[in-house]
C-alpha cells in the first residue's frame, strides 16, 4: 500500500509505503468511521491531503482511500463512501509525513 501526499501541482508528489504494522493500524482506524454526506474536499494549489492506493485490494482493505480536511472517502470492491475522520486518519498520515521528511509540506488543518 502507498501513501500519497497530495500537494503539487506539475510535479511528483511524495509518496511512501505502508509497513504491515501500518497497514493494520490504518484498518483498525477505517473500521467504524461515521458516515459523511461529502467527500474530502481535495482541490484548489497546495495541500489536498493524502491518497492510499490498494490496487489489488491487499488484506481486503480498500483499493484508494483519499483523506482531506477532517474527512475520508473509501474506494473498493463495494463502491464508494464517504466518511467523518472520527479516528484521526489524517494527523497519523500527517505524522508519517514528518517523518519521511516531508514535514515542511504539511499544513495543520486545525486537528
């Protein structure tokens, strides 16, 4: 699974890839999340959160989920749905973030 950072416009983003210990903590913060009547919203220069991508459906988690502004938008087999970051999906991105060495990049959203 990889991790995008959504922030340019033109160029690559920066992306990495989930551990497996990740990979489950990013299920377990999936699971139960409240339902949102919009999606992330991800447009406009700058930061526009992050995507996951899951091409093959790894450990049956989706195959994009795209995190932005407080809330998540879940992409798979079933269709797609949309959802309040209850969980704290996007300030865990935003740390692994920082960690990679992309923290001059990402912009506190008020979380």
């Amino acid at each position: 699974m990889r991790v995008t950072l959504d922030v340019f416009s033109g160029r690559s983003n920066p992306a990495w890839d989930l551990s497996a210990a990740e990979r489950g903590e990013l299920a377990a913060r999936l699971a139960g999340l409240p339902p949102a009547d919009e999606p992330p919203a991800a447009d406009g220069l700058g930061y526009r959160g992050f995507v996951i991508s899951n091409p093959s459906g790894e450990g049956g988690l989706p195959t994009e989920i795209r995190v932005c502004g407080g809330r998540v938008s879940v992409r798979g087999a079933g269709g797609e749905y949309h959802a309040l970051d209850a969980a704290g999906l996007e300030p865990w991105l935003t740390e692994q973030a920082r960690r990679e060495g992309h923290g001059d990049l990402v912009e506190p959203t008020g979380w």
